[in-house]
C-alpha cells in the first residue's frame, strides 16, 4: 500500500494545479489522491475470486487477507481526511477524528453486547433474524450515519461501522444481508450508479494535457500497486505468475472507489475535471482484472501448483491417472487378502433426491460383522469363509454444488464456506443418517458455481478423488415440464433419453445436464432416475428384498452396470437378474 500511496501523492502536485482551486488546502488534497490510489475494492476482489474459483487457493487466500487489512485502512485514512477538510484548524480537526475513534468504541463495546443479546432473546440466531431485529439493525444503521455526519466525517463510516457490530455465529450477518439485498441491489444501487453518472462529465476530457493526465494516473495507479504487491508476494516465496496475479488482483478499484472519489467530490475536494479523470482510471483498472488473472493464473497452472505443493512431481503416479480407464470391479491385493476398493461419487442439488440416495446409502453400507455377512450373501461355512477373505472399502462422497447467482449473501457464504458446509441442512441429512447407518467413509463437500460449471466441478471433484463411479440423480416430475420428442423429428434428431422415455416427460435442462454428464471420459457415469427409490409411505413396511434387472448388450457400460449391480447383492441380499 505504501508505494501506491506515494505515488498517488506525487502525481496529485500536478492534479492540484490543474485543478486550480487554491480554497482546497493541497495537504488534504494530496492525501485524498493518496488514499485513491492505494485503495483496493474488497468486496468486488471478493467476488472476482468467488467466479473465478480461486477463494480456496493460496493466491486467493492471500489476496483476501491483504485485500481486508488494506480496505481498513484506507478507510481510517480517509476518514481522517474528511475530518481534516470539515475542520478549520488542525485542533479542531483531532477533535473530529477522537470523536469519530470514541463513537466507533461504543458502537462495539456498548451497543454490539446489547444487539448479542437482542439476537439471543428473539431466536434469531437458530431461525434467522426476525421483524423486530430487522428493525432494530434498520435504526442502528440511520443513527449511526446520522450521528457521524454530525460529528464530521462522511454518513457512509456510520453504515460502516454499524456493519462491524453484526454477530457472524450461525450466519447471522449472511441472514441479514439477504434480507437487505434486494432493496439494495435493485433499488439503492442503480440510484447510487445514477447519481454518479450524473457527475461525470466525460466532455471535461477536452484537451491533450488532460488525456495525458489520464493516462499518467492509469500508468501510476497499475505500477503502484501491482509493483508493490507482487515484489511483496514473490519476498513470501510465491512463484512469479501468482506474485502477478495477486497483484493485478489487489489493483481492482472496482465500487468502493468510486464511494471514496463521491466523498471527495461532495467535501469539494476534487472538482469535476480531476473526478473525471480518477472515474476512468477506476473503471479501467476494475474491466482489467478478470481477463488478465485468467491469462496469468489458469486452471492448468493451478492443479500444477497444487501437485507441487501435495508433493506428487510425477504425473504418472498421480492417483487421478494411476488407472486411466477405471473399473469397477478394479482389485488390490495386499498380503494375500483381496481388497475390493470401490470410490462413488454423488451429487446433492435437490432436496427431492435426498430419500433416493439415502436408500442408495443404505443398500451400499458394507456387511462388518459375520451375522450381517451370511445374511446379506445367504451362505455359510467355506462360503462365508471366502467372503471374509476379501476385505471391502466402500468410499461415498457427496458433492453439494449451489448457484453462485449476483446476490453479495453468496460471496459471503464462500468466504465461510466452513461454516456453511457444517449447518447446510441436505449435508447434515445425510451425515446424520450415514452414522446411524455406522458408515464412516462418507465425505462430503459443499461448492459454489454458476450451472454451466457444474459438469465440470463433478468431473474435477471425481479426478481428485479417484471416483471408479460418477452417480447423478435425476427426479422425474410432471411439473412445467415438456414433451420429449417433437411431434415432426426424425430419428438423427431424437435426444439418445428420448428413445427409452418417449412416453415421458423431463425437464429440458435436466436433459441437457445429463447428456453433458456422459461426456466425462475418466471413470464410469450413471444416472440415478429417481422413480420414488427410498421412500416409505405411513403404515408402509420396507421391502427386504432387492430386486436387481440388468439389461445386458455388451460394452464397457454394461460391464460398469452389471458390476455395480454385482456390488449392490454382494452387500445385501437381493435377486439380481441379467437380460
């Protein structure tokens, strides 16, 4: 942050006699252009590095954290600016700052115990925030910019500091921001990019010197920073395509330099002229990040670093392509006992496949003891005895995907995502009914991604783990949903699911995940069409038979098929029946 700063200040002696404003002391002045230069947009870094997938990597991991410590002080700083500006001598002006240092005090050690316990009293940390406490936040908020205001710093350190006094345990301040959100986003936001649009006067850009001032503080503010935190990042030992990246990362100005430049603009510290010309090194620096990280830091560079990092330099023994083509039935011998290692992999979007795959859970759960060996195979003696001789290790990982949509709620998700993933309720369901099974090799994990990544998160998630079986569910419903063959095609444009469901309904989409999931070539895929597998009516019994058709053609799909089928009877007992 330093050698952006400096160079902010040394670049504002020429800003300040082009702005020719002698009312406007340049020590305020210099400092404002400091602070705008060496300023980071936290919340749009966040954002960035939620799409692009790089929240849990180490460079995102270190640019978050510097992203935070410097968005913190460039706040002090500035609002020890405006307090400067608002004051007509510097004793005034310490006053001002004590002041604002005080409130900030008793916001936190006064007023956050009391909002703890407001929380507390009114069940708003188990059911998420309610009317009264909604309110309460509403008024802290109004006062807090209210009394700021008066004190002499900008309203927006009041907001600011109400934020602070939040409590994050059980999500709350996640439960409160998707309350507030939508107010925000649709109707305070566009108003805030109004007014801002409505003081930029492009047509100020109207001669050679001032171009050239433009691109003198783009040329300042890209050095700077990117300069300052890459040479930062390579002294930590990072290599230098992640130093590049974490700086280009930490240059994004993004929104919150444009509320930094309109509170320079209101206090009268810069005029429309010079708030031009920072509006455009602001948006430049902003459109820039995104292109150049993805260039800089891309996927394949990522998993090389992070097989480097785990320790595995040889791509041959890597576990993802120890096996290129694998099979299910793939055994491994170790001191004579035979090891049956079969890895699955499912997906947990919808709350309706929950009971399938809780059934599916139940009926791939391993027989431990010798009373459940000879009940699920129905043999004894020697039988019993050449079961034992082959030890079974079932792995079953769960993988959650959830949109990550334009709300701030979801980024906030991500950067707990620990948290998160310990009280989603579809996890804990399974989880919670795994251990009661007595299964222990159920991992599960929750990620955040636009739709069209999900193909692709399950297909790296699989890799990583070295899934022998990818197995997706698929719920079948009546509801909004289309026909699936059109009444006029021919058979080279019938879907490959139209002709076994010609006589039902799906959802396109579905359809087309589906179709997309059998484009993975690592390992086996199998879709789960969920016809009510799993649930149980009221004064239902279960059915202690499992009955298993396996229509047989031929091919390694079949094979896959009829060996998971196989699987299925080795661990309970069933009627398998191959076609």
């Amino acid at each position: 942050m330093a050698l952006p700063f400096g160079l902010g200040i040394a670049v504002s002696v020429g800003l300040y006699k082009l702005q020719d404003d002698p009312s406007v002391p340049f020590s305020s002045f210099m400092l404002f252009l400091g602070v705008a230069l060496a300023i980071t947009a936290f919340p749009v870094l966040a954002r960035i590095l939620a799409e692009l997938n790089l929240l849990r990597t180490r460079v995102g991991a270190i640019t978050m954290a510097s992203g935070l410590l410097n968005d913190c002080t460039a706040w002090v700083l500035l609002a020890l600016v405006v307090a400067l500006l608002n004051a007509s001598s510097g004793l005034q002006a310490l006053y001002v700052f004590l002041t604002a240092v005080g409130f900030s005090l008793f916001l936190i050690f006064a007023i956050r115990p009391l909002y703890k316990i407001l929380c507390v009293r009114t069940g708003s940390m188990e059911h998420g925030p309610t009317p009264l406490l909604m309110t309460v936040t509403f008024v802290i908020v109004l006062v807090s910019a209210f009394v700021t205001d008066i004190i002499g710093v900008h309203p927006i350190f009041g907001g600011f500091l109400a934020g602070t006094i939040i409590p994050h345990e059980n999500d709350l301040a996640i439960k409160v921001a998707e309350k507030t959100e939508d107010l925000v986003n649709i109707l305070l936001l566009p108003l805030y990019f109004t007014l801002s649009g409505l003081k930029t006067q492009i047509g100020l850009l109207n001669s050679g010197a001032v171009w050239g001032y433009v691109i003198l503080v783009i040329f300042l503010a890209c050095f700077g920073k990117i300069t300052g935190c890459t040479l930062a990042a390579k002294f930590c030992g990072m290599t230098m395509r992640e130093s590049f990246t974490v700086g280009f990362l930490m240059n994004c100005k993004g929104l919150v330099e444009l509320i930094v430049l309109n509170i320079g603009h209101d206090a009268g510290v810069l005029n429309d002229q010079v708030f031009v010309i920072m509006v455009v090194m602001a948006l430049i620096t902003t459109f820039m990040t995104t292109p150049v990280v993805i260039k800089l830091y891309p996927e394949w560079y990522q998993k090389q670093r992070a097989e480097l990092v785990h320790g595995v330099t040889d791509p041959s023994i890597h576990p993802s392509t120890a096996v290129p083509t694998k099979d299910p039935s793939y055994m491994v011998n170790q001191g004579g006992i035979g090891v049956d290692k079969f890895s699955l992999v499912t997906m947990l979007n919808r709350l309706e496949t929950v009971p399938s795959i809780m059934g599916l859970i139940k009926h791939l759960k391993q027989p431990t003891t010798k009373k459940e060996i000879t009940s699920s195979t129905g043999s004894t003696g020697s039988d019993s005895d050449d079961t034992r001789s082959t030890t079974h290790v079932m792995e079953l990982h769960a993988l959650r995907l959830l949109e990550l949509t334009e709300r701030a709620s979801d980024v906030m998700k991500i950067r707990d995502q620990r948290e998160t993933q310990r009280y989603d309720p579809v996890l804990n369901v399974i989880r919670a009914f795994a251990n009661i099974l007595g299964i222990e090799s159920l991992r599960t994990r929750l990620e955040f991604r636009s739709p069209n990544e999900f193909i692709k998160t399950i297909a790296d998630h699989s890799e990583q783990v070295d899934a022998d079986m990818i197995l997706l569910p698929w719920a079948t419903s009546n509801r909004h949903y289309v026909s699936s063959t059109p009444a006029a095609a021919t058979d080279d444009d019938v879907n490959p699911f139209d002709q076994h469901y010609q006589q039902n309904q799906y959802h396109i989409p579905d359809a087309e995940f589906a179709t997309a999931a059998f484009a993975i070539n690592h390992t086996v895929v199998g879709l789960f069409i969920d016809r009510g597998f799993g649930l149980i009516q009221d004064h239902t019994l279960p059915s202690r038979t499992t009955n298993i058709i396996v229509p047989f053609i031929g091919g390694s799909d079949d094979r896959a098929a009829l060996a998971f089928a196989l699987r299925l009877q080795l661990y309970h007992k069933g009627r398998a029946l191959v076609l």
